[in-house]
C-alpha cells in the first residue's frame, strides 16, 4: 500500500531541478491533490542519501524523505517535517515505543483518537500488534482502520463465554427450558442476564466457566489493547 502524506508536513521538493519549498509553490490543496494521486514510498539508506542530495541536503538526516510518481509519471522527491526517529516524539505518557518484527512501534494508547491524533501530527501508519507472554518483540499484524471489536476479536475457549447486552433474553429463555435438576444452571443463566440488563450496548461481559461462582470482568466493546487470557496480548500502535 502506497505511504499517505499530510500536505502540511510537506517541506522540501524537487522534480530533479532546483529544490523548493512546497508552501512556495502549491497551495496546501493543491499540494494534498498532487500528492493523493502519486504512488509514494519512504526512502530508507543509499536511496535515501541520493534523495537528501537532490533536495541540497535541506534534508536533515533526522527527517523523512520520499520519492512519489505522479498520474504522467513524473518522479519527485520531498522531505517532511516528520522525525526518522519514533524516540522523543511528543506522545502521552502511557504510551511507550517498543520493537517489532518490522521495526519500532509506539503503544499504549488510551483510544484508538488518541492514536490517529498522533498518526495524524506524525504521519504514521496505523497497525495491529501481537505478542506471546515472554516474547521481547511484537508481531506486526498488519494495517488497522479501526480499534479491536472484542465480541469479534475475542477467541473463545473452554474456560471463557463472552456475551453482550442483547444475549439476555436469550438466557432468560434457556434458562426458563431447563429441568428442576438443572436448578443450578437455570440459575446462572439468569444471574448472567440481570448482569447484562445494567451494561451498555458498547461493553461486552466475559465470564470465567471454570469458576463455579459467577465470576466475570465488563469490558469495553472497542479496545486498543487486550490480553486474550491465553497467552497473547494485542495491542494498536503506530509505525513509520
């Protein structure tokens, strides 16, 4: 997938000529146009020095450069006020950068706005992490739009139900079926139901069917990281 690239961060250009000032030449429209509709990627290494060459080394080698391909096929190069670096970036307090797979990432969001707000301001991509208890780097799962819808996310097992405000009448129903020697059952179902009728629509109920007393935790229905309670956690971030 081709990088997307704010107008706003944009510094220095060149179409293999003198280079420029963006805000000199385009209005920041017109520069967001030119820019949705070219195929762009972040320079890393040798082609990134011959880059920085080009733009009359403009580019300090603590900011991004790109090389982008416009409808007629044009090539140009331009920098962005955006750090190489996710280290000392203005980000929240909770959040943290930590390795994976496919480089650094920052984690830790309290929403999945906060991370877009910073995605946004920095120009970074939006992925899905993972990581096994005891690993040091994270799996990198890929490109996210949204935050964890946990009713989907959330794998079931044996020992864990997960239910949702609407599965009480459900409950109350199965429970009603039941024999007088499954008392006990009928019982835990409806106690399940009055738990659901006080959430809302957007929190889940994950029960714990290993523990013979009602036993669960209310969680909010879009999460940006979690503990699958196996041995997993997940985890939205942000990447260059």
């Amino acid at each position: 997938m081709a990088t997307k690239i704010n107008a706003a961060d944009v510094n220095v250009m060149t179409f293999n000529a003198d280079p420029f000032l963006a805000s000199d030449e385009y209005g920041e429209e017109e520069l967001q146009a030119l820019l949705n509709e070219a195929y762009i990627t972040e320079l890393n290494g040798f082609d990134a020095e011959q880059a920085r060459e080009m733009l009359d080394y403009f580019a300090d080698d603590d900011v991004r450069v790109f090389k982008g391909v416009n409808q007629e096929g044009d090539v140009f190069y331009f920098s962005t006020n955006c750090p190489t670096s996710l280290e000392g970036l203005d980000t929240p307090s909770h959040c943290k950068v930590v390795d994976t797979n496919t480089g650094k990432a920052i984690v830790g969001f309290a929403s999945f706005a906060e991370a877009e707000e910073i995605a946004k301001k920095y120009n970074l991509a939006i992925h899905s992490y993972t990581k096994r208890d005891g690993e040091r780097v994270c799996t990198d799962c890929g490109w996210e739009d949204a935050p964890f819808d946990m009713r989907r996310a959330f794998i079931e097992v044996d020992r864990l139900t997960v239910y949702e405000k609407s599965d009480a009448e459900g409950l109350r129903e199965d429970a009603a079926s039941f024999d007088e020697d499954e008392e006990a059952l009928a019982e835990r179902l409806n106690d399940i139901a009055n738990v659901l009728d006080k959430m809302n629509e957007d929190e889940i109920l994950v029960v714990f069917n290993d523990i013979p007393e009602l036993t669960y935790e209310v969680w909010s229905r879009y999460k940006v990281g979690y503990h699958d309670y196996d041995v997993h956690q997940y985890e939205i971030g942000l990447k260059k």
